[in-house]
C-alpha cells in the first residue's frame, strides 16, 4: 500500500482503488501518466455472491471486470500489470472478508 501511495504521489494524481482516478469521460488517468498506456474507453461491471443466513446475508465473493479499451500504439501487457498492481493495492479489496477478483478485458484498438 505505500508503494501505491508514492507511486499516485509521484504522478500527482489520487490514490484510487483501482489506481483509476478518471478524466472527465471516465477514462483512468494513471495508466497515461504511469506507464504510457492510453485508454480510450473503460467500464466495469462488479457482480457479487451472498449467502442468506437467517433474516440476512453476506457478501463471499465479488469479482470485478473490467473492460478497456487501449490505443493501438499502447502494450497490453503493460495495462494488465498496472491491473494486476492497483488490484494488490485496492483499499476496499484489502479491507473486506471476502475474496475480491479483478478479471480485467483489455482490447486494443485498431490502428
């Protein structure tokens, strides 16, 4: 988690949960500032798993996906690091009692 907080520090942006301080079309910011990456497009969709347990429940499982969009100049193996990086780093993943997935998509964009 320190190394997160230098890294945003040094890239003067937020530390987000997914390293995803957005623009204002939504894009994460970081990935251009950090390693080059140029995300033209970016959503995801988090689905979670209950279980009841008498009149109420509990989260045992969310797996979030990620869907990006990269300019063709960008590597995509750069941004599935940078993924796999911020996921490590994610406050909210390090801080419930159930596993937290990041199964990210990535695309790159047609030249």
């Amino acid at each position: 988690m320190t190394e997160a907080a230098a890294l945003a520090r040094r890239q003067g942006v937020r530390l987000h949960t997914h390293l995803a301080e957005t623009d204002d079309e939504g894009r994460p910011v970081a990935y251009n500032r950090v390693a080059g990456v140029v995300v033209t497009a970016y959503t995801d969709a988090a689905e979670g798993t209950l279980t009841l347990e008498g009149v109420g429940g509990r989260f045992v499982e969310v797996v979030l996906h990620p869907r990006v969009t990269i300019s063709a100049t960008s590597d995509a193996a750069t941004a599935a690091a940078l993924h796999a990086d911020a996921h490590h780093a994610c406050f909210i993943a390090n801080s419930v009692n159930f596993p937290v997935r990041c199964e990210p998509h990535i695309t790159v964009a047609a030249a």
